[in-house]
C-alpha cells in the first residue's frame, strides 16, 4: 500500500511544477501499471487455485472455493 501511495502522490498536485502533456501521459501509464501490479498480487493471494471468466468484465472466482 505504501508503494501506491508512493506512485499516486504525484497526481495530488502536491509537490514541483505542473507537468502536461506527453510527460503527463507517462506519468498516468506508470501509476496505471504499478496500480494494476499491486492488485493483481492481492487478487492472487486472495484467490489461490485456477480462475474461471465466464465473460467479458465478469469477476473472478476461484474453482476451489
């Protein structure tokens, strides 16, 4: 959790001067990454066991429980 808040604080407007643009974009796409990493490593503690999507935006479930 630390680690996002590490990656997100920059978007707060807290901090050095504004940034737009091209730089703006690469900042999103890297906090977009490392947020999606962080939930994934959860998702695969929580649901230990294979996975099974029924369809597009379904949620996930776990064939063991």
């Amino acid at each position: 959790m630390l680690a996002i808040a590490v990656v997100l604080a920059p978007l707060t407007g807290c901090g050095g001067p504004a940034v737009t643009g091209e730089e703006l974009f690469d900042q999103a796409r890297e906090v977009n990454f490392a947020y999606k990493a962080a939930v994934a490593d959860v998702q695969l503690q929580l649901f230990e066991g294979e996975w099974t999507l029924e369809g597009y935006g379904d949620r996930s479930r776990s064939v063991w429980g």
